[in-house]
C-alpha cells in the first residue's frame, strides 16, 4: 500500500544531508553559535523578503509574539481579541506579556471575524492579534481600519504566513510587528525551533531587540530589563541556505493545492479552500490544506486505513473551548468548524501521484456511502 505521512520529518532531514552537514561544519568550524553573521544575514533576508523596516530572529514564534506585547506596553488587564481558531500560543503569548486574551469567532473565510471583533472591543480593548492562517492573510484593511477608528496595536500571528499577501502587501507588515515560525513543518523550516519579528516601527525595534538579548541593545549596551530568545546562529544558517529556494517551495505547494482543488471540488460532502489565484486580493502559501468535510472522522479513518496521514489542527478544538483555560463562552462558528476540518499532506515531500492517490481515496469515500 502506498504511504503518505502527513509530515515526514525525517526527511527535512535526509534529503539533504550533505549540504546540511556542510552547515553544520562550517559554523561549527567558525564557533559561530549566537548572534554572529549568519544570524544578522537571516534577519536581513526576511526584513527584505517581507518588505519591512527590521527584522529580529528570536527563539520561536511564540517567544515573538509575546515579546512583541511586552514592546508594546501591556498592561495587567489589556484586553487583546484574537480568533479562536489559533494556536494556543497567539493567546498564551498575550497572558504571558500580561494581558487577557479575548477569543472571538472565525467568519465565512474561517479567518477571524471583523465584525466578531468590532462586537468584542470593550474600554479595556488594546490590541488585535489576527492569525494569518494556513497561509493565508486576513482581509487587513477591515482589520487595519477596526483598528485605527479605536486606537488598538495590531500584532500579527503571521507564524504559518511567510510570503503570503493581501492587496499586494506581505502579511506581518500591517500591523506594529508581525512574528514568524520556522517550526520544521512550516514552509520555511529549520531543523528545530526558530522564529523571528518583524516591524517598521524604529522604537518597537529597539525594544524587541532589547527584550530578545538581556535588555542589551545592537552595541551591547544595557538599556532595559529583557531576556533571551536569540535565534540561534546555526538554525539561521540553516534557514539561510533554505531561504534561496523559498519561492519554488510556495509555487509547488501552490500547484498542490491546485490538483487537490480540481480533483476534489466537485465533491459535494467537502468544502476546500479557496484554489490558488482565484481571488485577485489574496497570495496563499499553503502552509496547510486544511478543508470541512461531513462524516470527517469516518473518512480520516478511511484515509489511515489506507496509508494516508491527516492532521486536526490544534488538537481539535478553538481556543476558547479548552477547559482547563477558563473561558465561558459560546462561538458557534469555530465549534461547527472543529466537528468538520481535516488538513491534508502539504509539504515538499509528496509527489503528484501521491496527490492524487489521497484524491482516489477521498472520492471513493463519498461514492460508497
Ligand atoms: C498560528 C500559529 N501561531 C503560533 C505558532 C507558534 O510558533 P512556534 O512553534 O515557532 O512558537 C504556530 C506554530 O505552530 C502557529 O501555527
């Protein structure tokens, strides 16, 4: 039977070991471990990849967010909305910086809601922290104008998001900073945790710089309490060399998602995302293909019974309905939403033959029941 993982991690590893093992020489030849060169190439790379002013790597995405809240001055009791369909970490982040994270609901692009957030803004509202989710960057002019008219910092969740765009303009760029994952499973992936910030802002640069080195700023100089989340030099030289070919990696995940939207939107049981270049606004990278299907629990297991790997993103539920968090409210959308979404194998590893097997699996699904 054929097999196609989900991620397979092994091989981010093995399909290029020599030039990652030449990586690993050469900086480890140089003793280049924190903030040498490598490090200071990367964080050029992605402030001019993403268009910005700066860019800071740090230790992960999450670390980038909430140094980005600490840069901007949360308070105890800042209220911060985000969507509830995220990663924990876009709602730790802002507990962790001291503030309270708001969970909102998703609208028809499962993204988070504009009207959902305009509908959550209380006196003690501060900031929005939208996810650009799957790759994909939320309609930023409704929320950039949301913003404006009361006076809220926008800090992007733009971890699954690098080089994807909204009315031409990168996501991470809207907002007062913008952070980034380089997870092994994101499109731009290192060989273990990394992630980086970026911003236009000059003082909000100054402080994430601060707050990711001890308070130390770009000379050493203590300036301010911080601590340490220095994207680690190898990892960025690792990312460095991955970066040359970043835009092949977005185009065939692109074509990917095209092959599953043409052999798979005639099924009336799913709902996909929306097909690469059907929508003049939105750049999608696809860092997932994730989609609602009925029975999705009965066609998971059909897909694992024959050798298919899927994923239910964040383990199933929104943010807000993980009890132990002690949130008491009802989104009716991102809850009908969890009982249906399934992600598919994305990633640089499958072939079109293994594109279209998980499409013969998934149509002879529906045409037996
Ligand atoms: C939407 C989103 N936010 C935040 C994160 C956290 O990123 P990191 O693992 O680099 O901290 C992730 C990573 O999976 C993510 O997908």
């Amino acid at each position: 039977m054929r097999k196609v993982p989900f991620f397979d991690y092994p091989r981010l590893f093995n399909d290029e070991k020599e030039q990652l093992l030449e990586i690993i020489n050469q900086v480890g030849s140089r003793g280049a471990f924190i903030l040498q060169s490598d490090n200071k190439a990367f964080e050029t790379k992605l402030a001019q990849y993403t268009e910005s002013n700066y860019a800071v790597g740090v230790g992960n995405a999450t670390d980038g967010l909430e140094l980005s809240w600490m840069a901007v001055g949360l308070e105890k009791g800042d209220e911060v909305i985000l969507s509830s369909h995220t990663m924990l970490a876009t709602a730790s982040a802002v507990v962790t910086a001291g503030g309270t994270p708001v969970p909102v609901d998703i609208g028809y692009d499962r993204l988070i809601d504009p009207e959902a957030i305009e509908a959550a803004i209380t006196p003690r509202t501060v900031g929005i922290s939208p996810t650009q989710l799957n790759g994909r960057t939320c309609d930023m002019e409704r929320i950039m104008k949301i913003a404006n008219k009361h006076k809220l910092a926008v800090v992007e969740d733009a971890a699954q998001a690098l080089g994807s765009s909204f009315k031409g303009k990168n996501a991470g760029t809207f907002g007062l900073a913008g952070s980034f994952s380089f997870f092994p499973a994101k499109v731009l992936g290192a060989l273990g945790d990394a992630g980086g910030v970026v911003t236009n802002d000059s003082e909000i640069y100054e402080k994430l710089y601060q707050l990711h080195d001890h308070g130390r700023d770009t000379e050493g100089n203590t300036k301010s309490w911080g601590r340490n989340s220095r994207l680690d030099n190898l990892q960025a030289a690792i990312l460095n060399k991955k970066f040359e070919t970043y835009d092949q990696v977005i185009a065939r995940r692109r074509k990917i998602a095209s092959i599953y939207d043409e052999r798979l939107k005639h099924v009336e049981q799913l709902r996909l995302p929306n097909a690469p270049g059907t929508q003049e606004d939105h750049f999608d990278v696809f860092q997932n293909y994730e989609f609602e299907a009925e029975s999705r629990d009965e066609l998971r297991s059909h897909l694992s019974n024959n050798g298919i790997g899927t994923l239910i993103q964040w383990g199933g539920k929104g943010v807000h309905q993980w009890e132990a968090l002690g949130f008491n409210l009802t989104l009716p959308e991102v809850e009908k939403f969890f009982e249906r979404c399934l992600m598919l194998p994305m990633n640089m590893f499958i072939s079109d033959d293994d594109v279209h097997y998980i499409c013969d699996q998934i149509t002879t699904f529906y045409e037996k029941k």
